[in-house]
C-alpha cells in the first residue's frame, strides 16, 4: 500500500507538471507573439492618426 501512495503521489505531480509545461509553451508559442503584433499594429495606428491630424493642418 505504501508504494501505491508514493506511485499516485509522484503520478500526480509528473501530471500537472506536464499540463503546467504544456501551457507555458502553448503561451510562448501562441499568445506572446501575438500579443507582440497587436502591440506593433497599435504602435503603426497611433502614428497614422498623428500623421492624419497633422496633414490637414492648416
């Protein structure tokens, strides 16, 4: 019984540590470089609209 408790004990930890890195890689994978366009697409639309405001002044 005991080694049954130590084999469910470390089954369990190996688990969730496997999901845990699964998730890690999946964010620095997937949801960084994405979050990192968006940032530059924002950047590009902020100075659009500086330029748009500024070509019409008089």
């Amino acid at each position: 019984m005991k080694s049954f408790g130590k084999g469910f004990v470390f089954g369990t930890i190996a688990t969730i540590s496997a999901v845990a890195g699964c998730v890690y890689a999946f964010k620095k994978t997937v949801v960084e470089p994405i979050e990192e366009r968006e940032a530059i697409l924002d950047e590009h639309r902020k100075r659009a609209m500086r330029k748009r405001r500024s070509a019409h002044q008089n």
